[in-house]
C-alpha cells in the first residue's frame, strides 16, 4: 500500500493551524515535507511522527 501524501492544505487541518504557520514551520526547516513541482508535498507518517517527537509530553517526560 502506497504511503499516504498530504498537501499543504491538508496538513494545516490535520494540525488545527493556518495555512500560513505551515509554510513558517517549512521555511524554519521545521516539518518534513518536499515539493512536487511548485506545491508542497508531507508523508502522514512523518508528520505523525514529528508531532510525537515536538510533543509537550515527549519533552516532560525526558526531563
């Protein structure tokens, strides 16, 4: 099964933020992601999985 592809739009409802705090979090090098073209393209898993590494939980627990 192909891995699921996420656009620009997409992600910020999956996030509850703004478009526009997506493209901050890209240009900040912050979330993975990669252009098809001339639009953004984001893995649902590595999102997922950079929402666990950025979590609050995950930075409390390590303290």
């Amino acid at each position: 099964m192909p891995e699921q592809l996420m656009t620009l739009e997409q992600v910020a409802k999956y996030l509850n933020v703004d478009k526009f705090t997506v493209y901050r979090l890209l240009a900040d090098r912050e979330l993975p992601a990669f252009k098809v073209g001339n639009q953004w393209r984001f893995k649902k898993k590595l999102i997922e999985n950079w929402l666990k590494k950025n979590s609050n939980l995950q930075r409390k627990r390590s303290q």
